[in-house]
C-alpha cells in the first residue's frame, strides 16, 4: 500500500482521523504535493532534504498538536463552535471532521479574524516554517476548510496575491 492509501484510510477512521501527518517522499512535483495535502496529510517533505529539517517539521508539528487547551477555550463564530479542550468543531451543531493541521489553521483563523494574512506568515505560525519558494500549502488548506465548512466560503475572503482574511463579524443567513 502507498503512503496516499495510508494516509486516506487514517484520515478516514475517526478514531485515527486527528493523528498528524507529514508525508516524506520522493515525488516532488507539485500535483504531488498537492494531492498528499489534499488527502489529509498535515506537511509535505519532499527528497532530497536534510535531517534537520525533518526534525523541525516534525517538532513544529507535535508542538502545534499538543498545545494544552486555554482555560475558555470554546470560540463561536456564527454557526462555528471551535471547543480547543475537546478538540472538536461543529457548524450549526453538526460535527465537522478535521485533520490536525485543519482545525490549527482554523484555530489562527478565529484568533485573527478581521486581519489580512499572508501565506508567508500563515506557513509560519500555523506550519512553523519558514518557506520560501512557491507553495499551494495554504491554498489546499483554505479549500479543504471551505468544502468541510460551507460557511466559510463566504466568511473566508481570499486577498488577491497576498493571503486571506476572515471576516470580522461572521455573515448573517442571506
């Protein structure tokens, strides 16, 4: 079985579906890259790549997914409920499945609501590294967030080569 198979079948079960994944491969090309993000992995590390960065990637990672949960850590944002301490999201009371690296990006998202923010600086605090060639990392993942939370896709505003910006008070129903 491929890592592809791997990481749907993980993401898939609900029991395993949070676990964190980073893809280590040798296919580099970028429909690649985008497929492994697609499917549920959190990161991507393509060969050639030295140890170090493994090694930071992964503790990025862990550090990202092993946060203790802030006293009050229930953030509503119209129909979202964001519970940091369970680990759960729910949109108009329905649960909505996330991978790891999902529910952190949505996290920084709720935090930051109102503020325009940039790839870079999104690949930064919510990847915890630092890349500086052309990536779709953030891209995929705003997408993924959208499909999983229709809400968003109008909550969610894309800034037109520079980033993205959640809207400071969450859209009423049309």
């Amino acid at each position: 079985v491929n890592g592809l198979e791997i990481c749907r079948s993980v993401r898939a079960n609900e029991q395993t579906a949070t676990i964190p994944i980073i893809m280590v491969t040798a296919r580099a090309e970028e429909s690649e890259r985008i497929a492994g993000l697609d499917l549920g992995a959190d990161d991507y590390l393509a060969k050639p790549f030295s140890p170090g960065e493994l090694v930071a990637r992964v503790r990025a990672l862990l550090r990202r997914s092993a946060r203790p949960a802030a006293v009050g850590s229930t953030i509503a944002y119209g129909p979202l409920v964001v519970d940091s301490a369970q680990h759960t999201v729910t949109d108009a009371g329905q649960p909505v499945s996330l991978t790891a690296k999902e529910f952190l990006f949505l996290q920084y998202l709720l935090r930051n609501r109102g503020r325009v923010l940039s790839r870079d600086a999104l690949l930064t605090d919510v990847w915890g590294y630092k890349y500086t060639g052309g990536t779709r990392t953030v891209d995929v993942h705003v997408r993924r967030l959208r499909e999983k939370i229709p809400f968003l896709e109008e909550a969610l505003v894309t800034v037109k080569q520079f980033g993205y910006r959640l809207l400071e008070t969450a859209p009423g129903p049309a």
